[in-house]
C-alpha cells in the first residue's frame, strides 16, 4: 500500500509542465493567471448555486444544482492542479481529479438528460403570460357578472316589490319568485367565489416566484400592486393603490428616460415591455428590477391600461458584478477605493474603503489605519513621483483597466510592483503584488545568459542543451561549424540529420542508457555535413538538476577529434609499414571538456573556476581560487612560468574577441606533470577601458604532447630503417650483380663450346646430335634469359628513378616501333592518351611487356592489338587487349607468378618473369592489375597508374 502511494504521489519518473513552456515567464504566467481565474470562477460558481437553493427552497430538482456544483468544483480543482503541475510533476493526482471530474459530469448529463422533460413542462415568462392574461380576461368575465348579477337583483327586488302587492293574489306565483330569487343569489356567490379562487392561485403563484403585478390604468393614472410589488418598491403591503408619479418617485433618475422611452415604443408598436432599471427606497437602498408588461386596447385601438409583473433581480447583478471583479482581479494584495471629487465633479484624491491583510503588508501600514483615510494624505509622492495616480483616475473616468510593472521607490516603500487596477462604481479596485525578488532574478538570469553566451562563443568545443526526449533548445556557433548544420536546422530533433547514418543507432542506445541509469554521456562518433565530409567528435552530457533534485535537461559538449583520429590512422599505418605482424596498442587519449576559469587582473588571481578543475588538475575548486599568483606559478613548469608575465601583458593590449593561446605544463594534484593549452580573452574592463577580468578554457593536451613525441621516436627509428634497407639493398644489387656474372659466364662457355665442337665435328655429327647440340644452346640462352629476368625482378621497387612528364602517346608509338610487329598486324591506340607525371622507364616496361606478350603468344598473323586509356579519379587507367587464343579462368591466377607460363618449356622461349616484372612496377607504384579472357576469346590486360607518383626516399 505504501509503494502504491510513493509510486502514486511521488513526480520523480516525470519533468514538470514548465518545460513544456520552456519557462519562459510571459507564457508561464499566461497559464498561471489563466488556471487561476478559471479556477477561483469554477469555485465561486457552485457557491452561488447552494446560496440559491438554500434560498429557494421551493425551487424543484435541487439536486442536480449540487450535481452541477460538485462537477464545476471538480473542473476547478483540475485547473488548480494545472497550475501545481508547472513545477511539480505530480500527473497521477491531476489524472484521478480528471478522472472524478468525468465521471461526476457524465453523471450529472445522465441525470439532466432525464429531467429534461420534466422541466420542459415548467411554465416559461411567455406561459405565465398568457397564463396572466387568461385570468385577467376571466376577472373581466367575472366582473362582468357581478354586474348582470346586480341588475338582476335590482330587478329582483323590483319585482319582489310588485309581486309583494300580488301576494294575496297567487300563492304560487309568491313561492315560484321566492325559488328564483334564491337560484339567482346561489349563482351570484358561486362566480364570486370562483373570481376569488382564481386571484388567490395567481397571486399564490406570483409570491412563490417573487413577482409582484400591477395595473396601471393609462388615463387616470392609477396604478393596482399586489403586496409583493410593493415590497419590490419600497412600501409597505397592503395599500394596493398607487399613483403614476409615486412609482415614478421610486426609479432612479439615471435610468427613467429610457423607461419612459420604451413604454412609449411598446404602446406605439403595441409590443410586451421588457426592461431592467433600479429603484431608490427611502433607505437609500437601491434595487434592480425586471419588467415584463403588456397595453390592453379598446375596440376603437384607444389604449385601455397596461398590466404586467416584476422581479427584484438585485441578487443577481451582484453576483454578475462580483463575477466581473473577479475575472479581471487575483485577490492576492487588494484593496477598493472610491472617488474623492471636488465641486467641479474632478478627481482629487481616493479614499480607502476596502484593505486586505496582503495589502497593507506590502504597504506597511494597518489596514484599521489605512480605512477612510486618502490615498495621497498617506502616500503624497505617489502623484508626482510616479503615473500611479493619473492611472487610477483614467480607470475611473474611461472605465478601461491598467496593468503594468513599475518600480516605486518613495514614502517609505522601495521595490518593483505589478499594479493592476478596474473601475468598481465610482472608484477602483486595486491588485498589486511584490515582483522585487523576480526582477532581480530576471536581471541575474540576463547577466548568466551574457557569460554563458560568451563562453560558448569562446569555447573550442560544441556546446548543446536538450530535453530529456533529446529535442535541442540551445545550439553554439562551433557546434553549427563541427556538424554543417545551421543552428536554427539542428534544434529540436533535426540535430539527428548530421549524424553519420552508421552511428545514429549507437548514439540513440547510448542516449536511453543515460535516461535509464542517470549516468554521464560520453561517446565517439561521427559527424556527417552536407557536402560528405566527416568530422569525428567526442559527445559528452550531464543532467541539470534543479534544487528538489528533479532533472529539468542536459547540457554537453562535441569536441572535434578528427585530427587525433587521422594520427591514431597515421600512426597505424607507418607501424604497419614498419611491422606487419605488429599493431599499435591502444589510441590517442580522448579529448576531455576544458577548465573554464575567469581570471581578475586586480586581485590576480582566479575568481571562477569550473567543477572540472578536479578532473584535470586533481584539485578542488576552492584551492584553486584561493592561489595567489605567485602560488599559482609556482605549479608552473619554470620556464612557462618566466613566460606568462609576457603573454599577460600582450593579452592585455589585445582588442575585444581576440583569443590567445598558452601551452605550458603544470604540476597536479596527483603528482604529475601535464601539458595544457589556455584559450583567453578580455572578458570585462574597468571605466577607464583598462581590461579587469580574463575568461579562458584550458585543455589537457598532454596525451597530443606524448603522441608528438612518440611520433617523432617512431619517425627516427623509421629513418634507421630506412638506412638499413638501403644498405641490405645495395648489398644485394652487388651480390645479384656477382651471382649474375659467375652465373653467365659459364653458361657463354658452354655455348661457344658447343658451336666448336658442332664446327669441329662438322660432317660428322648426325641430325640428332646438330639438333641435341641446338637445344643445349637454347636451353643456356634460356637460363641467360632468366637470370637476366631475376635481376631485372629483384630491381624493382629499388632502382630510384625520377619522375618526368611522359606523353603516352609519344611513348607508345617508340615501343611499338622497337617490338617491330609483323606487317600484318594491326596495332591500334585509341587517341587522345594523356601526358602523365611518371618514371618513363618503368611505364615503358610495363607497355613493353604487354604488347610483346599479345604479339608473341598470338596464335594468327592477322591479329588485332587495341591499346586504350583514360582518368579515373586520382588514377589514370590503361588497357591493352587483343584478340588471340585467350587465357582459361583455371590459369589467371598462374601467370602472375614468377616462372610460371601456360606453354611446355620445350616449346616456348618465355621464362615466366615478364608479367611478375609488370605486376611489380604497376604495385609498386601504387597501382592494379587486373586480367579478363577467356579461352578463344582474347585477352585484356587493365591496369591504374597513379596521378601522383610515388616518392623516391633517400
């Protein structure tokens, strides 16, 4: 039960509603104000209902006007919880009140939706109307009788008289008169009685609406009321005859004209008067009052007289009146004033008839004290000081409301004050309440907001601001800068689009672990602009937490790591070269927010530092700002120290905006040296212009120094690398040059012998032997050529050659010319060829080889050799294709291997090295190879050349 309530009342899981605003006070206030009024109105409503009923007591269906003030209260409460919501988040309770407010209305509509007919047979104004004028005409029916009822007994009496003389003469006739006087009496007291009966219901029925009637007789003047009209106007019950002018005594004298000019509309339209107007009784009391009446017309369309009912609506302007005021005016300091006026009717002062405790608070004065006293005789400065006292008298005059915030600093009183002022009769009624505390903190968030702004401008780093959905409200120019995004393109959730597509998964996992365990950000991942370019980053947030430890946003930073991620790739890439079967472990350190710290140049020493002095120096932030300077120096490195007197004076006849940097080494908390890199600038200056304060942001570059150095070791050991290969390089050119010497020579003895012995023998030998001698010279000629082969392999790579401007053209027609193809070959190079930057000899090898190779091994005399050429991105790509027998797929892995060729060494004069050779040179310079054939299909040799040449190394 206990958890259930923690988990229920407890606002932890949730930020408040304010976020949604993003705290900006107009619009929180908008809502505030907004909530409350609504609220204090849904409030006062169900109030006046149970004042109603428990008035009315006769009044049916009482129950659903408490229904529909349990459900308008409930509506209020909702909005109440609205305005506790903005800064505590407690959504379980908002939702059960509107949950209670639901289903009290559905309820209620249930319960409305059957009274409907029952109320519907209720009689409205128009049905009391004709109700009235039914009994009105039966009156007059009525009346009427009486009158025949009169004459007949006149007549009756006369001939009572008549027949008393006849009374000897018939006994019969005596007895008959005797019944037909008395049928007629009978009758005559029964339309009497009836006529009562009826008044008696309708008058009943006035009464119990608190309606009064009257019957003016238009030409006499005379007026009928019933009792309850006169106590509607003043007079005691009972009278019930009144004259034209003592109602006219009774109405106000501001409202008679338009009476007076309605009625006479009315009569001249013969429409129902409608109308409400006050009435003054001797008490000075005034009343309103509602009219409904109708003029009666003779035959001839003469007016007769007019009647009609009234209704003392007094209660309800009141409450209509009370309702305005309370629409318009937030009862927290509050007071009524009325008009002190002079004998010319102009406003000289306002007098106190009304002070709540909220109000004299702020005033500071009693509100016993306060009351019948006027407003300048106890505050006299507030008429020449301020337009506190002109508004006032506007409000009265033109009836318009003020609302302003004004600073007040006279009689005693010193602060700012939101004033809002409405006309209530012939004076004001005033709300105002102290804004001092919020002013001031305006103003401070206003000073936080420029030195944030110029940090964030200052900073190095990318700085952002977020929600905890992640939706961006704050961007800084470096961040624009790092992603190519605008900063009005990135707020919101549109930051998404310059993550680069393969990270935006990764980033988002990181980003709910964060919501999940309230840990800190960090990550490395990538920028993606719109132009392609990529930019890595190092992403770091920390939550910011308001005073109740509830979690309002998150603040971080992107600080651009691309160049240590091109040396961690640099660094890799020549320890590959160096090492092939080594890696370099681990990577350059990350890069780590800065030391934020603003310096006073009069105090010198620091009066700022941030929470990270801790993380890269390893001393608390108090320690720090209580150093002198001649302490703060002594944890600098010597000669860093002797410089910052220097770089202190050049920053202080530096301009506004100009940034300057210092590196130097300074001893930690921990012991140990590093190396930081200072960005400062002028931050503040005193009267005189002179520069007073210096906001800087330091690095940690000590992982950038050690990476530097390690650099510079590992380019030295390189450079002894070097010399050593060169040095086994050219032990090895004199020792092939050796090998190839003691290799040939022999191998030319061996064949100038056998062309003596054939010479000497000549006429012996036999066929078998000319033609065994024939193949040992081919076979040394053979070994000549390889060994010749392997020197040219073992060249490769080696030989330093410089780099000149070839025209391809130009190159191929010479070769062709030297390989001297078979008249019947065609040989075409498809034109234009560019004029390329490379080692002439090396490319003439490769072309050499090629179109050597497509001429020897072509299995007709008619072929076909197309040569070809273009630029491909930073390559130039070349090709050399024929139409000959064509090389199987089996085989094109082989031919690329040194002494492999596709044709029995006894029928074919190729030593399998020329393709290695041409493979060599195109690699190492930095290009491909690549074969397409098929057998019977031809063969194409494609190959890259690169547009920059490879650099001969000392």
């Amino acid at each position: 039960m206990l958890e259930f309530l923690n988990q229920y009342l407890v606002s932890s899981p949730f930020i408040p509603h304010g976020h949604c605003y993003l705290w900006k006070p107009g619009l929180v206030w908008l809502h505030l104000l907004s909530d409350s009024l609504i609220a204090m109105a849904y409030y006062s409503i169900p109030v006046m209902l149970i004042y109603f009923v428990r008035q009315r007591r006769d009044v049916p269906f009482t129950g659903i006007f408490w229904m529909f003030g349990a459900f308008i209260a409930a509506c209020g409460t909702s909005h109440i919880l609205e305005v506790w919501t903005l800064w505590h988040p407690i959504y379980w309770v908002s939702g059960t009140v509107k949950a209670f407010t639901a289903f009290i209305s559905l309820y209620t509509a249930s319960e409305l939706f059957e009274l409907i007919p029952q109320a519907l047979t209720l009689p409205s104004p128009e049905q009391l109307q004709q109700a009235n004028d039914r009994l009105s005409a039966e009156i007059q029916e009525k009346e009427k009788a009486q009158r025949e009822i009169l004459i007949l007994n006149t007549e009756l009496e006369i001939r009572v008289a008549e027949r008393t003389t006849q009374l000897q003469i018939s006994n019969e006739l005596k007895e008959q008169a005797l019944i037909s006087e008395r049928q007629a009496r009978e009758e005559a007291e029964s339309s009497r009685l009836q006529v009562q009966n009826v008044a008696s219901r309708l008058t009943l029925a006035m009464e119990a609406a608190k309606m009064g009637s009257w019957d003016w007789q238009t030409e006499t003047g005379e007026i009928f009321w019933t009792p309850f009209h006169e106590i509607i106007f003043g007079y005691e019950p009972g009278r019930g005859e009144y004259s034209y002018d003592e109602w006219r005594q009774r109405i106000h004298p501001d409202d008679f004209p338009k009476i007076e000019a309605d009625l006479k509309k009315a009569e001249a339209e013969k429409n129902t008067y409608e109308g409400e107007y006050r009435v003054v009784h001797p008490d000075k009391t005034v009343r309103w009052v509602f009219s409904l009446g109708r003029f009666l017309y003779r035959e001839d369309g003469t007016t007769e007289r007019m009647v009609g009912m009234s209704i003392d609506i007094t209660d309800r302007k009141q409450n209509e009146e009370r309702f305005r005021i309370s629409q318009e005016l937030s009862l927290d300091a509050f007071m009524i004033m009325s008009s002190l006026r002079d004998e010319g009717g102009e406003i000289i002062d306002f007098q106190w008839t009304y002070v709540n405790p909220k109000a004299a608070e702020i005033i500071k004065q009693p509100p016993d004290k306060l009351l019948g006293e006027g407003l300048l005789k106890m505050f006299p400065n507030i008429k020449t000081h301020s337009d506190i006292f002109a508004r006032y008298v506007r409000v009265v005059e033109t009836g318009q409301a003020h609302d302003l915030e004004v600073f007040y600093d006279e009689d005693g009183i010193s602060g700012w004050f939101r004033n809002m002022a409405v006309k209530l009769d012939d004076g004001v009624a005033v709300f105002f309440s102290d804004i001092t505390e919020r002013k001031y903190t305006e103003l401070a968030i206003k000073e936080s907001e420029k030195r944030y702004a110029a940090l964030a401008q200052l900073s190095p780093v990318g700085i952002f601001r977020c929600d905890r959905e992640g939706n961006c409200f704050y961007l800084n120019e470096r961040w624009s800068q790092l992603s190519g995004l605008s900063v009005e393109e990135g707020k919101g959730s549109g930051w998404i689009r310059s993550l680069h597509p393969d990270d935006r998964f990764l980033v988002g996992q990181r980003w709910q672990k964060l919501l999940e365990e309230n840990q800190p950000f960090e990550l490395e991942y990538r920028f993606q602009r719109p132009d392609g370019t990529i930019v890595w980053v190092l992403g770091q947030a920390l939550p910011e937490i308001e005073t109740q430890g509830e979690i309002i946003s998150y603040i971080g930073t992107v600080t651009d790591i691309s160049l240590a991620k091109h040396n961690e790739a640099q660094r890799l890439e020549a320890e590959s070269a160096l090492r092939e079967s080594q890696r370099f472990i681990g990577r350059i350190a990350e890069t780590t927010p800065g030391l934020l710290y603003i310096y006073d140049l009069k105090l010198n020493r620091n009066i700022y530092v941030n929470g990270q002095v801790r993380s890269i120096l390893g001393y608390d932030q108090e320690y720090i700002q209580g150093m002198s300077v001649t302490e703060l120096l002594s944890h600098f490195d010597a000669e860093d120290a002797a410089r910052r007197p220097e770089f202190l004076r050049r920053l202080e006849l530096s301009q506004d905006n100009e940034v300057h940097s210092f590196e130097f080494r300074f001893l930690c908390g921990d012991g140990q040296w590093r190396w930081l890199c200072s960005y400062e600038t002028v931050f503040s200056r005193d009267e005189s212009g002179k520069p007073q304060q210096i906001l800087g942001i330091a690095l940690d570059v000590s992982d950038a120094k050690e990476a530097q150095l390690e650099l510079e070791e590992q380019e030295r050991e390189l450079r002894q690398l070097t010399e050593l290969l060169k040095k086994r390089n050219e032990d090895l050119d004199g020792f092939a040059y050796i090998v190839s010497h003691d290799l040939k020579a022999p191998l030319r003895a061996i064949a100038h012998l056998s062309e003596w012995i054939e010479e000497d023998l000549d006429g012996v030998l036999s066929e078998d032997n000319r033609e065994q001698m024939g193949l040992l010279r081919k076979r040394v000629y053979r070994m000549e050529s390889l060994i010749n082969g392997l020197l040219d392999y073992s060249r490769v790579g080696r030989t330093q050659l410089a780099a000149e401007n070839v025209n391809v053209e130009n190159l191929l027609a010479e070769i062709i010319d030297s390989l001297s193809p078979p008249g019947s070959f065609d040989v075409r190079v498809i034109k234009p060829l560019p004029t390329i930057t490379a080692k002439r000899l090396l490319l003439s090898q490769v072309f050499a080889n090629l179109i050597g190779n497509a001429i020897k091994h072509h299995d007709r005399a008619d072929g076909k050799i197309t040569i070809s050429g273009q630029e491909s991105g930073d390559f130039y790509r070349f090709s050399v294709t024929d139409d000959g027998p064509g090389i199987p797929p089996q085989y094109h892995g082989k031919i690329f291997a040194i002494f492999q060729t596709l044709k029995g060494q006894e029928s074919n004069e190729s030593t399998g090295i020329g393709l290695s050779i041409v493979k060599k040179i195109i690699e190492t310079e930095g290009g491909a190879i690549q074969l397409e054939s098929a057998e019977g299909q031809g063969t194409s040799f494609r190959f890259t050349w690169p547009k920059n040449p490879r650099q001969e190394e000392d």
